[in-house]
C-alpha cells in the first residue's frame, strides 16, 4: 500500500520503572507523506509511541529494546545526537502548552536555541510557519503578545506552528484537538491535509471519528500491542479483526 | 451540653480567628511605632552621615551604616551564586536518591541553628583555622552560611513551581538541558528566587550573634580600607551603645534602632512588592 516507509520500528518494547509495559513487540512502518493514525482505547500505548519516536521519554525512567529507524538510523544507537533527532521529529501534545513568552517568541525559541540570530530568517520563519498552521491572519497584528492570550485553538495551532518553524521531517501529534472547539478542530485538520504533502505526520486522533476523516494509514492500538493496521478506507470499511470492529462500532472503548 | 447553630459557631470561629490575627499584629505595630516615634528625633543627616565622637556618645553612626551595607553585599555576591546554583542542582539535576535527601535535611537543619553557633563556628573555622582574623570577609563567609539555607530552599520552591510541562515541551523542541533552564526556568522563578535572596540577606543584615567574634568592632573611627578591616556594623552597635557603654544618650540608641529597622523594612517592603510584581507577570 505504501513502498516508501520514512519510519520503520521493529519489534518496539518499552516498560515504565513501576513495571508496567506501554508497549509490546510493536511493528510498524510508518510511510512519509501520509498521515498516519493511532487510535485505540486509554492505555493502549498511542502517547508512548509518538514519545519514543522523539527520545522524549528520555525523561523518564524507561526501559526500551527494538529499534527505531528513521532515514536509516536507528534514533537509539548510542552515537545519536538526541538534540537534533528532536528537531527532526517535532511533537505537538495533546494540552496547548504555549512557553511563557510572546507569540513571536513561542516560534523563534527553538531555531534560537539552534543558534540561529539572524532578524530576516527568524521573521520569515514566523510568518511561513503561523501561515502553515493557519493562524496567521487572526494574530499577525500582536505577533508581541503574550501567546497566553490567544484561545485554546489558536494556542494548539501556535504550538503547531512552533514546531513547523524547526523545519521537521517527522511532526508526531498526541490528541492535538482534544481540548478544542469543533471550528478548531476543523482548522487543525485541514491543516494537516496541507502539512502532509511536506510531512511525515504521526497522530492520536482525539475520536473515531476523527481517525476515519483524516488517516491514510490506520493503526488500531490496544494495550500496548497492534492489533490492526491499514488504509483508513478499508480498516474502517471492513477490519479484519474482532476487536477493531468491535472498537469502531462503539462495543467497548 | 448547649447545641450552638451553624450559624452561631460560624461567628464565634470568625470572631477567634481575627481576634488571633489582630493579636499577632498589634505588638509589631507597638514595637516599631514606638521606636520610630521615639528615634525620629535622632535621625538626621549628621547622624546618618558623620562619625562617632565622644566615645559613640554624641555625633553619627556612619561607620556602622556602611559596615552593614558592606556586609550585605560582601554576603550577596557568596551567597546568591552558591545557594542559586546548589538550588537549580536540588531541583534539576539531582535524582531523588538517598544523598540528594541527606542533602535537603542538612539544609534544613541549618535553617533552624541559632546564630551564636554560627558566630563561633566562623570564629573557629574562618578568624582562627583559615586565620583571617577578624575582618569584613571573615564576617561575610559566617553570614553566608546562615544565608545560604534561606536562599536554597526559597529558590528550590520558586523553580519547582514552573510546570514541568514547560520544561517538556522546551526539551521537545531541541533545547538541551541547561537551554531550559536557563531561557524557561530561570527567568519564570525568578521573582520567587530574589525573594528568598531578600529575606536571606535580610536576616544577614539584621543579625548581631555571626559577626561578634568574625568581623564586627566594638569602636573603630574611620572607615575599613580592606575586606580584611573590621568593621563597625549597625545591629552590633546598637547592642554596644545599650548595654557597654555608660552615660549613652537615650536618643542616639532610638535613632540607631531606628536606622536598623528602616534598613530592615525597606528590604522587605522591596521582597514584599517583588512578590507582587511576580504574581501580575506569572503567565501560567
């Protein structure tokens, strides 16, 4: 279905230190240009996945064994250069965490952290990235606002927006829309149609419903383990498994 | 047994507890009314600015304003470094682990040592093993280690209160972990960090015990020319000119208590309104 996998994770395994395993034996290859989704029930693993795939679980204690490949190289081996993995991999989460700066500054925090001082550039990054995460014209006005001013939906787009600025490969989304107002959500994911042509997008959607309007790839996930993976058409159409249809038809979930 | 009705319990609990708050208040208001009132007579440029004469009986109290203010900042600039850094270590780098707690409890037993104690340790570890006598930095290293509990814990609370939701995302976005520290953190606990600096050198300021054998005179007409001078410092001389030398004007030691306190509450009323600042500013 598709041939040309940006990710590929191999037989992923990883436990929290108060023993409980997240996920178990995940294989999975994630394609580029596509919107990949990862639904399932609470506790299935879908937030452990997209953190693993960034290192951000280097936070905690964890316990990982598999691979993950991206372009090649495995994100674990020990010569990784974990700084520039996560610019190459961004995450957007599932609470609109704007830093405690302007909205300007949400956006230029990271490529300044990178080095990066030029006025011109930083400008330009401003502008391309709120244009991409369509919130451009409702704050290019009070760019020097405090970024918590906005709404709940415009901050998850600017934090969209900030993680777009870093020029990713691979934009990971933990339930981007899971706080936000229908008109947002709709915005958000009209966006992610545009972002994908550029992107390797990997989702929790925030509903069914919302996996079933935007997955190109489906992956049903439950209790760490995937039960299930293909286009969003045919999982939802006709799954092949119990528990996915099961899932998809409200039995249980 | 008399049945009260909510209502009545619920007067007579308000009526106690604000009786409880005002109690606590009156005797700051009566302690620092009468001496202000009493002391505002002395206060006056030649007594703030000229030396003492007459055996500290008449003229100014200078030398002991400046050695305060020299103790003060000699104390801040070993303070502050120390106890921010062992702060952001406690909060964002150290693991829970047992040394980490043993850590914390050693800190928190300073807090509560009484200052003569840290007077004579400075005197045997500072003025007599390191033998620099006793002089202003003597005094300032004896004040700083009392100093420096008050900051770590203040500081370590303020750097705790920044989500660690902030510190995520930061990391997420390629900063490494000093990066957050230093653009996130730092900034977001500062207003809670100068507070604590505040009243940790606000205690520096006020204390006679630590810098009666390290660093203070009893009488010295002129100014310290070294950090290795004694010097004269306010909360010392006030207990000189109360208790050590007859015939002492009544006025000179309400000014000089006066002079103390100004100096203290200034302080506080600039940790109080830094405080105040920091809760407008706070964005989460």
């Amino acid at each position: 279905m598709f041939d040309n996998p940006k990710i590929r994770i191999n037989e992923l395994s990883v436990g929290y230190d108060d023993g409980t395993q997240a996920l178990s034996d995940v294989c999975l290859d994630i394609p580029e240009n596509a919107i990949t989704a990862l639904f399932g029930p609470a506790g299935g693993g879908k937030s452990t996945l997209l953190r693993t795939l960034n290192r951000l679980n280097d936070l905690l204690d964890v316990s990982i064994s598999g691979e993950v490949i991206i372009d090649d190289m495995n994100i674990f081996d020990r010569n990784v250069d974990v700084i520039s993995l996560r610019r190459r991999v961004g995450i957007v989460f599932a609470q609109p965490i704007p830093l405690p700066f302007s909205i300007r500054k949400n956006i230029t925090y990271g490529l300044e952290l990178a080095g990066e001082r030029r006025r011109a550039k930083l400008d330009d990054a401003v502008e391309g990235s709120l244009r991409s995460s369509a919130l451009w014209d409702e704050v290019k006005d009070r760019l020097d606002d405090s970024a918590n001013a906005l709404s709940g939906g415009q901050q998850q787009r600017l934090c969209i927006a900030r993680v777009l600025a870093l020029a990713p490969e691979v934009l990971l989304l933990d339930e981007p829309t899971s706080g936000l107002d229908p008109i947002s959500t709709a915005k958000v994911e009209s966006s992610l149609q545009i972002l994908k042509q550029d992107y390797t997008v990997v989702i929790a959607p925030s509903s069914i419903q919302q996996t079933a309007r935007i997955a190109d790839l489906a992956v049903f996930m439950l209790q760490g383990e995937l039960v299930e993976w293909g286009s969003g058409e045919d999982l939802f159409s006709a799954p092949r498994e119990k528990q996915t249809e099961e899932y998809i038809t409200g039995r249980f979930g | 047994m008399i049945r009260l009705s909510r209502h009545h319990t619920e007067r007579i609990v308000f009526a106690v507890i604000g009786l409880a708050a005002v109690a606590t208040a009156v005797p700051i208001i009566i302690i620092v009314g009468s001496i202000f009132f009493s002391g505002a007579e002395a206060v006056s440029w030649q007594f703030l600015l000229e030396m003492p004469r007459d055996g500290m009986r008449s003229g100014g109290i200078w030398p002991a304003i400046i050695g305060t203010i020299y103790l003060v900042v000699g104390t801040g600039l070993i303070s502050i470094p120390l106890g921010v850094a062992s702060a952001i270590y406690l909060s964002e780098y150290a693991a829970d682990s047992y040394w980490t707690r043993m850590i914390r409890l050693a800190i928190v037993n300073l807090a509560g040592i009484p200052s003569v104690v840290y007077g004579l340790f400075g005197l045997g570890l500072f003025v007599l093993f390191l033998d620099l006598g006793s002089s202003i930095v003597a005094a300032c290293l004896t004040l700083s280690i009392m100093t420096i509990p008050v900051i770590i814990s203040t500081a370590e609370e303020a750097l705790r209160a920044v989500p660690q939701s902030f510190r995520v995302v930061s990391v997420g976005m390629g900063a490494t972990r000093w990066q957050t520290i230093r653009r996130v953190v730092l900034p977001q606990a500062l207003p809670g960090i100068l507070t604590g600096v505040i009243l940790g050198l606000n205690r520096a300021a006020g204390e006679t015990a630590p810098i009666l054998f390290t660093g203070a005179a009893f009488f010295l007409p002129k100014l310290p020319n070294s950090i290795f001078d004694q010097t004269m410092a306010l909360p010392y001389h006030l207990f000189v000119i109360s208790t050590q030398v007859p015939e002492m004007p009544i006025t000179i030691q309400y000014g000089t208590a006066t002079v103390l306190l100004a100096f203290v509450l200034i302080m506080n009323i600039l940790a109080a309104s830094v405080r105040s600042w920091q809760r407008r500013k706070r964005e989460w």
